[in-house]
C-alpha cells in the first residue's frame, strides 16, 4: 500500500511540474479547482476550473 502511495505521489508531482512549466501556474490553479469541485460535488467551482484550464490552454504562449 505504501509503495502505490508513493508512486501516486511522485507520478502527481510531476505532472504537476510539467503542467506548470507548459502552461504556467494558472493551469495548476484551474486543474485544483476542478478537482475540489468534483470532490465537494459544485458545479460552480467544477465551472470555473475547466474555464480558467480552457483559458490557460488556449492563450497564445509568450
């Protein structure tokens, strides 16, 4: 069990460092709060994840 935790962990770690190194940390906010809104079941904060996900996706990189 131990063992599949810390895989879990450093698989999300880095997922985490390459989603902000391509897309910055707005990505990572917008991932987080989709995540939250699914677990406390809103839609609103489900909403405004995949929005600001969708925006920081979408945005032409400088």
């Amino acid at each position: 069990m131990l063992v599949i935790q810390l895989v879990g962990s450093v698989l999300a770690l880095t997922l985490n460092q390459l989603i902000q190194t391509r897309y910055g940390m707005a990505a990572v906010l917008g991932l987080i709060l989709i995540g939250v809104g699914v677990e406390a079941r809103s839609a609103r904060c489900a909403g405004a994840g995949a929005a600001l996900l969708m925006l920081a996706v979408a945005a032409p990189q400088a």
